[in-house]
C-alpha cells in the first residue's frame, strides 16, 4: 500500500493508495494522528481541503480493548463507516507502530460500532482484510427505466429478473447488475435523475457492476458526494453477497471473489471478497461483532402490544367463526410466535391470499377445479420477487373483482411500502421473494398440513424472514 506523508501544524497527516498493487493507483485516504483536539468542524474543513474521496480521523478508543476509534469524512460529510478508509487506516496503525503490542488483530470502532481488521503478511507486504458489520437487503427500486436513466443506459442493459435494490453492511449502496463489462463503462451518471433515485431508495451511491466469469466483477460507483469512487470496501462485500443471492455467481459453502474497480477512471482496484454460507441461510455468516444488548425481546421498552380485532368487521355470518368459540379443535392457543427481534432489525415477508401468479413463469392456480368442487381450495403456492412489474402479474381468485388489484398490486401484495418500511428503518429489511396462495382451502387442512405449511416455512427461513405478514383480501 504505497504512500507518503506530511505534516501540518502538530497532526501527522498520511496519504496512501487503498487496494492498490502499486502506486498512483486504488483509492486514495488521508488519515490523520492524534486528533483528538481537532473540533469536528475543523475535520470537516480539512476534509474538504484534502478533496479526496475520504479523510480518517484517528481518536483514543472509548474501550481500552480497541485499537483506537476513527471518524469517516468526505469532503461535504461524514460516514457512519466505510470501506477503504477502515482498511487504509488499519494499515497506517500497524505500519506506523500504534496497535498496542503489534497486533495484526484488531478493532476500530467506527460509527456503526466496532469493526474488526485482520492483518495478513505476504510477499506483497501487509494486506488488511476488514469483517463487515451484518448484512441488510433493503428498498427495491421499481422504476427500472428511470434507474436506468440516471447511470445513461437503457433497461436492456439490465440483468433481467434481478431488482436494483439496496443492500447495506453499514452504508447502503443501490446495486444495479448490467449484462456485461462494456455497459459498465458506458454508464454516465445523471447526478440530477441519480440524485432522485438515491433519495428514493435513500441510498448513498449507485453501485453498477457485471459478473465476467470466473467468480470476478467488475464494477463502479456512482454518488453525490463523489462522482465515481476508484474502490468502495464497504459497498464490495454487499456488491459480493448482492451477486450470490441473485444467483449471478454461484453460491458455495465458502464464495471467494474479486472485484476490479476504478479502471475507467485510471484508478485501477482490486478488491478482494470473502462470503461464508452455513446452510440454507440466505446471507453470508459475519465474522465481526455485532451491536446490541441482551434482553427480553418480547416487549422492548417504549414499544406496546397491539390488539388485532379486525374481526369484528367481517360479515356477519363470518363473526362466529371468530369470536366467542375459543381455539379451534386440536388447538391449545392461538398459533401466534413472538418475534425474537426488535421490528427494526426483523427482516419481513408477505404472504397474500388473493391467488397472485406471476403469468410469464408460473401456472394460475386451479379455479377450474374449484368451480366444480366448492369445497376444495387449491393448497398450492407461488413466490412472488420483490422486483416484480404490475404487468407481470395475474390474479385468480374467484371470489374478488381483480380489475383494481390488477392495476395496482399493493392493494393485497404491499411490496413497495414495506421496501419503503425498510429504507425507513422501521423493518430491519425485506425478503426477496414473496408469497402467494389461495385464502380458501379445504376445511380439514391436511394439505396445508402435510404440504403447503411445510414448504412455505423451509422457503421463508431460506429468504432470512423472522416474521411474516398476511395480507389477506
């Protein structure tokens, strides 16, 4: 990690070049020493002085168990976390000799809490691999051509069937996969129509990028604050898990990939990746320490219970099967499971009971056989991507008029407004794929018993979902 340095008043102030495997290359960080007196204005100032990418402000750790706590600006504001400004800085502490007992194990707390660095030395020198705070899938962003737009491309130069969403270890980035290198290098940001998209999503940068065989990417990234980064670490792991949810490289018990960035800026990185899978877990496991406190997690304070009596709004022939009966036979309680999470760091699913198909790719579910046998309902399912286009959807249900929900889904499948939940902080995420059945099943219940139940369990615990909502019609 090539470098040099200078001094100003009584600060020691490095520059280096992060990701780079020689000089005049990578990501350039400035990381300031011993700034524990500098005010957080002058830092911003300095920042802006410095016009790169990221200045670092190294401070005394707020846990003597820590190596130190740094602060993250651009040259209008600061970060919560970022990439390579953790890794540039992780490299200047153990070069420069102020990890305590020189360690290449350590921690640096940031503001998203602390982060874990690793050192490893090679023939190359010191390379610093960082441990990404936990993983978030968040807002999807429907309107393809406008995202499209904003980065100067059309829709055709996007991967089908795979969103623009937003994933976020720390810092959300808005991920765009395009069918290939050259439409990564044709991509132009707007910074107008990119400026609206972002603030839809409420992400920090348009990451766009193409898989290009052999488990490498090749990707760049657009923002406000900076119009194109040279090599961004805290959107490359997300970027990594981003490709192996959407099954653009193919996922493994342990996924190793590369991700070259900067080289049409002449900035020319490589940023390594490392994603761990256990099972059927959708996300790749975290190897850092997570924020949070031990608790009872079934009422958080400041949170109440909410008293769901929608019931007594049902025709009246319904009401008896809802009130005053107590369980239904072979039933101790009602099935109702506390969340184990607060709402805020719950990823959520949707299940709707208005028979939506998705007409390209799947079969309408039977209304034939439901015409002739009332008594029946079809037990099968559908997973609905989040992604999905009002015109992709079909509707069969004979008991609803499905002109407006076909005009507009939300009105049983409210996909965009629990993305927007999730952009919001209200919901921890959202599931990728949703779910659709049929709300009028058979009155035994055996194939949902035997068939349906199981099957939409083993598919919500592989999409990451702790908690499900009915959206019935």
């Amino acid at each position: 990690m090539p470098g040099h340095e200078a001094v100003t008043k009584s600060h020691r102030i490095h520059t280096v070049d992060v990701f780079a495997e020689k000089s005049l290359a990578g990501n350039q960080l400035a990381v300031v020493l011993d700034a524990a007196d500098i005010p957080s204005e002058a830092m911003q100032r300095i920042a802006k002085e410095m016009n790169i990418a990221e200045t670092t402000f190294v401070l005394p750790p707020s846990d003597p168990a820590n190596a130190a706590r740094i602060r993250i600006f651009t040259p209008v504001s600061e970060l919560p976390f970022a990439g390579h400004p953790t890794v540039g800085t992780a490299w200047v502490l153990a070069t420069e000799g102020l990890v305590p007992r020189g360690s290449l194990e350590f921690v640096l707390e940031e503001g998203v809490g602390p982060v874990k660095v690793r050192g490893v030395k090679g023939p190359g020198g010191l390379t610093f691999w960082m441990t990404h705070p936990p993983l978030t899938f968040g807002a999807v962003e429907r309107r393809r051509e406008q995202a499209a737009e904003s980065i100067g491309l059309s829709e055709d130069d996007l991967v089908a069937e795979v969103p623009v969403q937003v994933a976020s270890t720390g810092n959300p980035f808005l991920f765009f996969a395009l069918r290939d290198d050259l439409a990564v290098d044709q991509a132009v940001a707007d910074l107008e129509l990119l400026g609206d998209v972002l603030e839809g999503t409420r992400a920090f940068g348009a990451f766009v990028f193409a898989a290009v065989g052999g488990n490498r990417l090749y990707s760049r990234m657009f923002s406000l604050d900076i119009p194109e980064d040279p090599a961004t670490g805290s959107g490359s792991g997300p970027l990594g898990a981003f490709a192996v949810r959407y099954g653009l490289v193919p996922r493994a018990p342990r996924v190793t990939l590369v991700s070259e960035q900067g080289t049409k800026m002449g900035r020319q990185s490589f940023l390594h990746i490392e994603l761990t899978y256990h099972g059927a877990d959708e996300n790749p496991s975290n190897r850092g320490r997570r924020r949070g406190a031990a608790g009872d997690h079934r009422n958080p304070p400041g949170l109440r219970p909410v008293i769901v009596d929608s019931f007594k709004y049902l025709p009246r022939s319904f009401r008896p099967f809802y009130e005053g009966r107590g369980p239904f036979t072979g039933e101790a309680a009602p099935v109702w499971a506390p969340l184990q999470k607060r709402l805020a760091e719950s990823r959520i699913a949707l299940l709707t009971s208005a028979g939506i198909y998705l007409k390209r790719s799947q079969p309408s579910f039977d209304l034939g056989r439901e015409q002739t046998h009332p008594e029946w309902g079809d037990p099968s399912w559908r997973a609905i991507p989040a992604a999905t286009q009002a015109a992709g959807i079909g509707v069969a249900h004979l008991h609803i008029n499905d002109e407006d929900l076909l005009s507009d889904p939300e009105i049983a499948l409210p996909m965009r407004m629990l993305a927007r939940l999730a952009s919001e902080g209200v919901i921890g995420g959202a599931v990728a794929e949703h779910v659709s059945v049929m709300g009028y099943q058979d009155r035994t219940l055996r194939d949902w018993q035997s068939m349906t139940a199981p099957q939409l369990v083993a598919h919500l615990h592989g999409q990451g979902a702790d908690g499900l909502i009915l959206a019935p019609v």
